[in-house]
C-alpha cells in the first residue's frame, strides 16, 4: 500500500506543483488598455489576460504598471511577460513570443499645422507617454524634440492648450482619448501617418518560467485564430 501511494505521488507531485504556480504579467496603464473602473481592472490588455489565462489552465498574476515601470520590470525578471510595441530597447532584455495585433501610429499637431513628411517633424516639439518607444525612430529618434509625460491626456491637453505643436501615439488610442475629453480628432491638423506597430507577447530573459513560453504561444495561437483579439478591441473602439 505504501508503495501504491508513493508511485501515485511521484507521478502526480509535478502536476500539483505547476498548478500551484503562476505567471505574473505587467499591464500598462494606458487606457483602453489597462486601467481602473469603478475599483476594478478593466480594458483590452486585462480581457486578453484573462482570455489567455482560460486556455493556459494557470494563474496569470496581473501587476497594472506605468508603461516604463512596466518595462523595467520587465527587464529585472520581476514580471515574465507583457504585451506590448516592440523595439529594439525590449527586444534587449526579452524574448517576442507572439504578435498579436497592430495599431497605426500617428503625429497629431495642432490646429493649422501640415506635416506631409518626416522631415516636417524635425523642427517641432512633440510628446508621447513615457517609456513609449516606436520602431520608426530606430535612427532618427534624437534628431526629434519628444517631451515625455504622464499620460496621453497630458499630452492631449498640452496640445489643446499649444504648449507642444504636436503629439505621437496609437490612432486608435488618441481618439478614444480624445472622446473621453470631449474633443475629436477634427479639432487638430490632419494626422500624419508615422507607422504601423505591432504588440506581442514579449517575455523577460530573466523569467524562471522559461517552460511556459510554448504554451503561452500556443494559447495565444488559439485566440488569433479564433478571433478573440479582434473581439476584445472592437468591444472597446466601436
């Protein structure tokens, strides 16, 4: 009997073991994306959390971070993985795993402003949320004026009010922040298209869960596939 219970332990001691862990996730607090409602988290970044924690039968532990913070942590192994734009900084402490959706990058200058190309943007003085980084500025980045600030509702409002001639984020992003303040697009300079990025599944090098990165892909996979992503934007944009 002994040796029945024994055999029964080391074969499913493993088990028990991995379903009493967890992966701890960072969340950039940006809204839509991950933010506080009425005391609980919420936004597109949170749902598709959650949605991955379904397919991968473990715990995913959620941390809400300010986007730098959030790579920071990413970088220390304080947080295994995170969705987000990549670049080459992340690309420098983490692993991309998966892409999971794009959104069309954007210069919105003030009201009369024409920015037809990149040149335009050399001589203006811009901002963007801290810690935000874009692949169009791989090269080119410190020849632009780009004030970091808090949020994009800072940045929103230093526009409105011309203490910037212009600011750079997520299409998408800036007009639902724009709604929330009650302002439109239509209010500013005709965009400037600067580029398209893509958020991935991007996992720290110094993570100690490096055995879950296949299977976190897979799950990813499946929500891909079964247009899940596209569900959970479309439930916060339209």
């Amino acid at each position: 009997m002994k040796k029945l219970i024994l055999i029964v332990y080391f074969l499913f001691a493993p088990l028990l073991t991995y379903a009493n862990e967890n992966l701890r996730v960072g969340l950039f607090h940006i809204v839509p994306y991950a933010y506080i409602e009425e005391g609980k988290l919420t936004g597109i970044s949170y749902d598709i959390i959650q949605s991955l924690e379904q397919e991968l039968n473990i715990k995913l532990e959620v941390k809400l971070l300010p986007y730098k913070r959030m790579l920071h942590h990413l970088e220390l192994g304080k947080i295994d993985f995170a969705i987000f734009f990549l670049s080459n900084y992340s690309e420098g402490f983490s692993e991309k795993i998966l892409a999971m959706y794009d959104l069309e990058t954007i210069v919105l200058g003030k009201k009369g402003l024409k920015i037809s190309t990149y040149e335009d943007l050399l001589n203006l003085h811009m901002a963007t949320p801290r810690g935000v980084r874009y692949n169009a500025f791989r090269s080119k980045n410190k020849q632009l004026n780009i004030t970091p600030v808090q949020d994009y509702k800072n940045a929103i409002l230093m526009l409105q009010y011309h203490n910037i001639d212009a600011i750079i984020g997520p299409k998408e992003i800036i007009i639902y922040q724009l709604k929330l303040l009650g302002l439109n697009i239509n209010d500013f300079a005709q965009p400037y298209v600067l580029t398209k990025n893509t958020a991935w599944i991007q996992f720290s090098n110094k993570s100690k869960k490096m055995r879950y990165k296949d299977s976190l892909k897979k799950a990813g996979k499946k929500l891909l596939e079964t247009n899940r992503i596209e569900e959970i934007i479309n439930k916060y944009y339209q």
